[in-house]
C-alpha cells in the first residue's frame, strides 16, 4: 500500500503564511490580522494594497509615498504600447494581461534580483502598470483611441478613466474599490500556489505572475465572474431564474459562482460584496439582476446546501458598472497582484522547493523495440 493520495491537495496544509487567514468555521477573513470587512468599510484600496505588501496599514506619510510610487509607474514603454496594439482585437484580456507582465519582465532592469526590496519595487511596477495596459487594450479593440493614465486620480478611478475616459461617481468608485479589496489576497488559492511553486525554484517575480494570471483564467478559479454573467444573461429575466436553475440542477450541471473548496457555509467576502452590488443597482436603477441572484441563490441554499463565492456578487456588479464581461476576471488581476507579489516575497524569504510525489499507475516496465518492429 501506498501513500494515501490527496487528490487536489484538499486538505492538505502546505506551508505557514502571515499574509491572509481564512476562517470558515466562523465565516471570516482577516488580511495581516485586519478583517476584510473592516478594511472596505474604513480604508481605500491604495491602503490594503499597502498593508498586504508590507505588513502594516500605512500612515498618512506612508500612504501618500505609496500612491506617489504608484502614479509614477503607471506609464508603459513603447514597445509594450507597440506589442498590445499588435495583439488580435479578439483576444482574451486576461491573456493580454499574461502577455503583458510576461514584456514587463523582459523590460525590467532588475528581473534577476530576487532580493526583497527589488521584489518590492518590482511589484509596484506590475500592480501600476497592468491596469494601464488593460485599459489601453480595451479602447484598442474598440477601436478608440488609447487614454494615458492620469496622476490626480486615485487607483481604481485611474481605471474607470482610462478604460472610459470618465470617473463614474464617487458611490460606483467604493462599490469598485470594495471589490478590489475583497479580491486581493486569500491564502492559498490555485493561482498564488501557482505563483508560490514557480517561485520555489528562485524563479522570478515576473513569471511567477505570469504564471498565476493563467491559473486565475479558468473559470473554477478568478474566471467564475465571467461566467456568472454568462449565466444571467442566459436566464435573462426573473420570471426565469426558477426555472433555469432547477434545471440546471436537475441536469447536474455545475452552477458559477457557487461554492469553495474552504468555506462550505458560506464565502466571508459575500455580504459585504453583496450589500455594494445593491448599492451600484440602485444608482444604476436596474434591479434585474439583483432578482436574478437571489432566486438563483434561494434555490442553490435550499436545495443544494452550497453558498455563492464573492465572483457571484461581483460579476453583476461589473456588467452595471459598464464593462465588458471579459474584462470581469482581469479587473481580479490588477487586485490580486498584491497578494501574490505578498506570497513571492513571503515564498522567497522561507523556501523549500515545492516538489510533491505521484503514485505511478501507468504501464509496467516494457522492452524498447526497435523503429522497425513497431
Ligand atoms: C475562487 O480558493 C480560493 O480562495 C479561490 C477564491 C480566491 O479568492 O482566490 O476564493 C476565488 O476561485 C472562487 C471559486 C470560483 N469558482 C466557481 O464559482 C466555479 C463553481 N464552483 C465549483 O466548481 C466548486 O465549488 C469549486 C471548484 C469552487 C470547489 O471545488 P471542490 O472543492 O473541488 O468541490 P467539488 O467540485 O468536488 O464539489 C463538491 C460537491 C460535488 O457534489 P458531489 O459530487 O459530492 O455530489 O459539491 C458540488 C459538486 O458537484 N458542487 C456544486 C457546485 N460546487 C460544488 N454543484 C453545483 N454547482 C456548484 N457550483
């Protein structure tokens, strides 16, 4: 007899982190021992981005210093310019992002330095930038002009601007910010184990989030939100939301949004996302969606036992914020690059190399023959 397999490593703790703990038996998530709740309510995206790359929640000095690194790296070289315009229109953006941390690393003086302050200034530089080069690849495949970044406007209005040239009002721009808080770090999910493996054998920062951009595309992970919109628009209305989802359960078909491999009775980031999609739907005076969710969600408790994920509230409340549902995924991007470039720093300063074992169950050993007898 073997060693027992866990399949997907469910269950299994693969190594210690100061970075983010994730409570399920009492529904809750803290960043650095901060509840994320507290943090939406009381702090702005810049902040959080702050306490989970350096431990601590800044000062106003800290922050402002911050938010100054920040804008200043929001410009993108020329020839990453070039290379995006140079992209098919019809592309994924979140392969578009891969690809564009992937020119930040070759672009990059200190690519090679692993030390922490280089992996510091070199996680600013990816968390400035690939909003940028997002936004310009969303006008390009409009075929609108691209709109450079704007040093006045904070992190999350940056964005709104240069994806639509305006900042929406300052209500849409919270419900923005909360999601981005809510979507920076929780532990060891597929795509910061991703970045954590690649970086076990001192590989860099660049590919590590390369690395983890891809593993966030699949939509068991980061690409849910997408396809949680998918869903609604095929539903369409509420008169249709009963049936639609008694019938997916009934063909045993696995409903976005819906359920997690840690918490079972619910996602702690749910309420607080939840209370801000209704906010963006009252403004937007559209509540066809809000109806859709709760249908779709009375049935999955009642029936199934199994909760929304925080990518059932924020896709909705993307599609009101007016952008385009493929973009739902890469919005998750420019949030989590905090915590994964948290975890590479952490990875960096404790490692071990990330190499399990396999149970073999292929064929037994075999004679080579030669090319002409086979
Ligand atoms: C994220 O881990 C993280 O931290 C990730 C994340 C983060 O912040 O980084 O929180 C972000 O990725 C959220 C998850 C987004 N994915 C989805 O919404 C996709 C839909 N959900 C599922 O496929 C599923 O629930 C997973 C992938 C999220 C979890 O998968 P597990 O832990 O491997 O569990 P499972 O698929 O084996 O499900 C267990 C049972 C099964 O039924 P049985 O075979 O035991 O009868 O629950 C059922 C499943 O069929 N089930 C669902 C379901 N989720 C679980 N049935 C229908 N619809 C669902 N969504």
């Amino acid at each position: 007899m073997g060693d027992e397999i866990k399949k997907g490593l469910m269950g299994v703790t693969v190594d210690e982190t100061s970075i983010s703990k994730v409570m399920p038996e009492i529904n809750s998530l803290t960043y650095r021992g901060y509840a994320a709740q507290d943090l939406c309510a009381k702090c702005k995206f810049e902040e959080v981005a702050y306490l989970i790359l350096n431990g601590d929640l800044p000062n106003s000095k800290e922050l402002k210093k911050f938010e100054r690194e920040e804008k200043k790296e929001r410009k993108l070289s020329k020839s990453l310019i070039n290379i995006i315009k140079q992209m098919p229109k019809k592309s994924h953006p979140m392969d578009v992002a891969r690809t564009a941390v992937s020119v930040m690393g070759l672009e990059d003086k200190e690519t090679t330095d692993n030390s922490q302050k280089a992996n510091l200034r070199k996680a600013m530089r990816i968390f400035s930038k690939t909003p940028v080069a997002l936004a310009a690849f969303y006008r390009l495949r409009k075929g609108k002009q691209i709109i450079s970044p704007k040093e006045k406007l904070s992190f999350a209005e940056n964005f709104f601007y240069m994806c639509f040239g305006r900042v929406p009002n300052k209500d849409i721009v919270k419900a923005f910010d909360v999601s981005l808080i809510l979507y920076a770090e929780h532990s060891f999910n597929v795509s910061t184990f991703t970045a954590r493996t690649i970086t076990s054998s001192l590989s860099d920062i660049h590919g590590a989030i390369t690395g983890a951009i891809a593993s966030l595309k699949g939509p068991l992970h980061g690409g849910a939100n997408e396809e949680v919109m998918h869903m609604m628009n095929k539903i369409k209305k509420p008169e249709n939301a009963l049936n639609w989802i008694n019938n997916a359960l009934d063909k045993k078909e696995v409903v976005m949004g819906f359920g997690h491999r840690v918490y079972k009775s619910g996602d702690s980031r749910v309420p607080t996302m939840r209370e801000y999609f209704g906010k963006v739907a009252k403004i937007k005076n559209d509540k066809k969606f809000e109806k859709i969710y709760d249908i779709v969600e009375k049935v999955m408790i009642d029936k199934k036992n199994i909760h929304p994920n925080v990518d059932y509230p924020t896709g909705p409340t993307y599609h009101l914020m007016g952008f385009d549902t493929d973009f739902f995924t890469p919005i998750f991007v420019i949030s989590r690059i905090t915590g994964w470039s948290a975890h590479i720093i952490e990875q960096h300063s404790t490692n071990k190399l990330i190499r399990p074992l396999a149970a073999y169950n292929g064929s037994q050993h075999r004679q080579v023959s030669s090319i002409e007898e086979r």
